[in-house]
C-alpha cells in the first residue's frame, strides 16, 4: 500500500484526484491541472509535497562529509541552502536534493521520495563514526507556497523580514493567524541552529529569549522556511511539524481566500517545473546520468576532491556525451516522456519530459540528445505516436 501524507484526508474531502508517486498516494489536481498552473503563474498556490525525503546529518564533521559526496559546494553559513547532486565514485547521480545550513555541525537535506531509501542507506554507508544521519520525513510536512503574492500571504502570518530572505536561504519563523498576531504582538523566531534538534533541551517551537513557547493550542507556532521551490516563481518551502501540518495548511488556504490562493496538485506542479526546465528525478535522469548529461554542468565545482570528480573531468574532457535540451514544438504535436527525437529519419535522442505548456500554449519537452544536434536553433522533430512532428532546439527555461 502506498504512502500518505498527513493531510491526505483533506485532500479527499477537497474532492482530489489521486495518483501513486515515488511509492505516495498524492493529489494529483483539484479543479483542474490547467487553472492550478495558471493560478501559480498569477497569483499563488500551496502544494502538499510531504513526500519528500526530509534527512539530518549532524556531527563535528557533517559539512566536510557532505561536501565530499557533492557535486555543488555545500554551504557553511547557518540559514544558507543550496541545490546539488549527491554522487557515486562513476560521476552518476545517485539523487538531486537541497541542503541547508542549520549550524556548523548540523544540516538538513531534502530529496526526492523514490532515491530516499537509496539516499539514506549511502549516506549511513558512507558516513564516519562522529556523524549521525536521521531519516525524519514522516516527523515534518514539506509545504510549498509558489506564486507573486505567496510573500506577501506568508507575511500575514509571521514578524519575520521574509523581504530579506533571498533565493536559498532558510529562516525559522513564527507563525500565527493575522488577528491573533495583531493581537497579541510578533513571537520572536527560534534560532535556526535549534530547529529540529532531538535533544531535550532544544524545542523547533521554542522561541529565543524566554518567550512562551508557541503551540497550536494558543494559535501560534514557528518552523523552518525556505526560498526555495520546484516553479520558478517566488515562494517558500515550509516544514512544520506533523503535529500542526493541517492546522497551518487550512491556516494558509482560508487567509489566502482573498487572493485567490488554491490548493495545487502534482499535475501542475510537473508543468510548472518543466516550463522552467527543472528535472524530475526518476524521469530526466534515472541514477546513469551524470550532472554534465543534464545540463547541470554549473553546480559542479570542481576546484575541490569530492567523489566523482574524476569521472567527471574524464568525461568532460572526452565531451562526446548526450546533452539534455529545450525543445520546442513547431505544430501541435504534444512530445511525451519516451518519445524519440529524429533528425531526418535518425534517431538522435529521447523526450525525457514533455508536455503542453499551459502558460505557451505550445509543445515542450527536455530531451537527451547527441551533443551534435544540441545547439540552439537545430531542426529537429519528435515522433508522437508515429508521426514526426517538427521542433526546434531552443535554450532553458521555456518561460
């Protein structure tokens, strides 16, 4: 039996459509996947990704260790993130995931549902005797907040300076309802370094300073939000614990009523992701793909030892690997994920994600194809149920 997310009641009382995802029984829209992607695009939509692997590596050693299995520079400074590849000793990616900065010795690591089982038993098999790794995924939700006005909404909620929050970085904030906030004044947020601790004397809900303690029961709460998201709009990331998950989600939805805010299924979440060219692990690379095959040469630092360098620099050096790239329909044709790419009558690569795209109204897809046929402005053409329907190579993103 699949997994649920601790508001999967809701979404069945909100009347969603289910599908299985990374071993999760998930909402896949409400009202429809095209007015959610729009509404993203305009306004603001929240999404239930609860499924996501939710991961602590703590220890005098953690940065070093992590650092050492990334492809990206792992960051050092408390309340930064950043997006990387998690490597094997062949340069492939084992799974795509963020991590964030909560201390020096203490970092939280979010990845993908289907790798997290992998990801977790590489890390344990990796990690020397001072770290510990802790599999927290069912103890917090992953709330996604996207769109131009999610600032703003969010801001209803809590004291803290989301303004100067920028792209990557991770706050504990307070969090309660605007009229009880007003009325009873700002709870100062909790250190970041604190947030999620197992110790004792360490709550997430625990503010600085000899505050009261927020708690669901008084209409307060705070924990850990991110600039971060999987739509290219503006927005944040938010981990409560499971404790308080539904009461903060209805919590967003009934304040946001006036805006517009809806809830937002997996249908929309993969348009919105695939207009600005993001990769779905499982489906844009599958654990044989390097970070150079995916068009993500730009995270690898490599003036640093970390594993896979060197299979990475062989293959950069040699450079005769496939290339994901942007495609573009020229018809209506709609490319779809195991299409093959043609150039004349060859076959020179394969859709790896594709869709109608709500905001072009236009085929799209990533394909991984022949490094001869990647540059922009190349003639291709995408066989959709037999037929050959014309693209263009075009740069990322779509939009």
């Amino acid at each position: 039996m699949a997994d649920r997310t601790p508001l999967y009641a809701w979404h069945r009382e909100a009347g969603a459509r289910f599908i299985e995802f990374g071993g999760w029984e998930l909402p896949l829209q409400y009202s429809g996947i095209v007015g959610e992607h729009l509404a993203v695009r305009s306004v603001a939509g929240i999404f239930d990704v609860s499924h996501m692997g939710k991961l602590f590596v703590e220890g005098p050693g953690a940065r070093p260790f992590l650092d050492g299995l990334s492809a990206n520079d792992v960051p050092t400074l408390p309340g930064r993130a950043a997006y990387t590849h998690l490597l094997r000793e062949d340069g492939t990616i084992l799974d795509d995931v963020i991590v964030t900065c909560l201390s020096t010795d203490r970092f939280f690591l979010v990845c993908n549902a289907g790798p997290r089982a992998d990801v977790l038993a590489w890390l344990v098999r990796q990690r020397p005797a001072d770290i510990a790794v802790r599999d927290v995924t069912c103890e917090f939700l992953c709330l996604a907040l996207q769109g131009p006005r999610a600032l703003e909404l969010l801001g209803r909620f809590t004291a803290a300076n989301l303004e100067a929050m920028k792209a990557f970085t991770a706050a504990v904030i307070d969090f309660a309802p605007p009229a009880l906030r007003t009325a009873r004044g700002p709870v100062r947020p909790v250190e970041i370094q604190g947030w999620g601790s197992s110790r004792p004397q360490a709550s997430p809900m625990r503010p600085v300073g000899g505050a009261p303690e927020p708690s669901v029961s008084d209409g307060t709460a705070a924990f850990l939000a991110s600039r971060t998201g999987y739509t290219g709009e503006p927005g944040f990331e938010l981990f409560p614990p499971q404790g308080i998950g539904r009461w903060v989600w209805e919590s967003l939805l009934a304040e946001g009523a006036d805006i517009g805010l809806r809830p937002v299924g997996l249908g929309a979440r993969d348009t919105l992701r695939l207009e600005k060219g993001y990769l779905l692990s499982g489906q844009d690379f599958d654990g044989r793909q390097t970070p150079l095959e995916v068009n993500c040469a730009w995270i690898v630092k490599r003036g640093r030892p970390f594993l896979g360098r060197e299979a990475l620099e062989a293959q950069r050096a040699e450079g005769a690997y496939r290339r994901l790239v942007g495609l573009r329909m020229a018809d209506r044709g709609i490319p779809r994920h195991g299409c093959a790419v043609l150039e004349s009558s060859d076959v020179v690569g394969t859709v790896t994600s594709g869709t109608l795209s709500p905001s072009l109204r236009v085929g799209i897809a990533l394909a991984s194809v022949e490094p001869r046929v990647r540059a922009a402005g190349t003639r291709l053409a995408v066989d959709v149920r037999g037929v050959a329907h014309p693209a263009l190579v075009v740069p990322l993103p779509f939009l």
